[in-house]
C-alpha cells in the first residue's frame, strides 16, 4: 500500500502514516527496509498489518524548496509565496486550468468562492450592458430594449456552465460521494436543495477514492507513540 509520513520522531524511532485507505498506521525504525531520513510528506509504500506498517520503503521524498530571496547579501529576505488557496486564485483556476475538470476534490472555500466572483461578474456584466443600453438609446424605446443587459451576462453564464458543474462534481467527491450525485440537480425544487446541502458539508480530512485532502485543510496530528520498551 502507498501512503503518506505524517509524523515521525526520529530520536524516539516511531511516527505515523496515512495510508491511501485514509487510515493512519503507527510504524517503528525497525520496519524500515533501508534506513532513509523520513520527513512530514514522505511518500512511501509498506505492508499494512492491523494498524501497524511494515515492510517500508521510501519511493519518493519530500520536496519543499525554500523560496528564492528578493534581495541579494547579508539583507536578502525570502519573499513569501503567493497564495493559491485565496477566493479570487479559486475563481481564476476554476476558470482556467479547472475549467473542464471533473476528477479530484473541491473545499467549501474553493466552492464558494469560485461562486462568489461568478455572482459577481454576472452583476457587473448586467451593469455594464445597462450603461450601453442606455448610451444607444435602447432604454428610450418604448418598452426598453435591453439588449446588451441581457447579452453581456447571457454569454457569461453559457461560458462557465462547464466549470460550474465541474466544481460541484469536485465538492461532492469531497464529501465522499460520487460526482454521480450532482444528477439530482434534475429532480424539481428538492435536487437543487440536496446539492446545496452537499456544498455546506466539511471536507473529509482524510484521502479517499478522489484524491487527497484539499490543500489549506487541517488535518489533525495523531497522538504521538511511547518510545517501544526494550
């Protein structure tokens, strides 16, 4: 099985790891195939018996690389990194390289967010259209032409009815459940309720069949191990 270090003290020899069943396994130095340094994030495989680890050996190390300096010399200082878990980074990756992606998993922050700034552009577009309903004379005709209202934010909606639905596909997988479910959308009044209750639920702390925990999630640290008895 592959899993994840997620504590390890290497002093007292023991540390935990999230197995890719989203269960968490207690292992010692001693289960070590090869001694390797072992680090929060290490990826490994190992045998599972009962909650214990066995058999490990390290595949792939942990890679956190510390972030380039600004300034050069004795007063160089690290700028820090940009945020990829803020509303508006959500919205824009929804937009781009979320845009047509169904697998993996969505927090209620990416969720709402994303749906946030849409509601938003939505309002915007339909101003801006009044503006040029209103500077062509459109809204003189009797009854008012709101043509450019309706159209800005029509072909707004048409184009993020993909991404819309990818999101939701990814919320529900985060909660556990098949993207399947986003089907009762189609089911008059009480759909529609079911998939909002959906998006309120918290994540799974914890990897499942969709992929792992959504960054910017806690996850809570295991209880550490007593140093084993000799």
């Amino acid at each position: 099985m592959r899993g994840d270090v997620i504590q390890y003290d290497d002093d007292l020899g023991v540390g935990f790891i999230q197995g890719g069943d989203g269960r968490r396994y207690a292992f010692e130095k001693g289960d070590l195939r090869r001694l390797a340094p072992l680090t929060k994030g290490t990826t490994v495989e190992f045998h599972a018996v009962g909650d214990r680890a066995r058999e490990i050996f390290v595949v792939r190390a942990s890679q956190r690389p510390a972030p380039a300096p600004s300034r050069f010399g004795r007063f160089a200082v690290a700028e820090p990194a940009a945020s990829t878990t803020g509303l508006w980074s959500y919205f824009v990756r929804g937009l781009t390289a979320n845009y047509a992606s169904f697998r993996g998993r969505a927090r209620r922050k990416e969720y709402w967010g994303f749906y946030l700034f849409w509601l938003l552009a939505v309002v915007l577009l339909a101003f801006a259209g009044a503006v040029v309903d209103t500077m062509v004379g459109n809204m003189d005709a009797d009854p008012p032409r709101m043509i450019a209202t309706m159209v800005l934010p029509g072909l707004f909606v048409l184009a993020t009815i993909v991404p819309g639905i990818a999101i939701t596909v990814r919320r529900i997988h985060d909660i556990g459940l098949s993207g399947w479910f986003y089907l009762l959308i189609l089911v008059p009044w009480v759909g529609g309720l079911i998939i909002f209750v959906f998006s309120l639920i918290p994540s799974q702390k914890y990897e499942n069949k969709w992929g792992p925990v959504p960054e910017g999630i806690s996850v809570p640290e295991p209880v550490a191990l007593s140093p084993p008895v000799t």
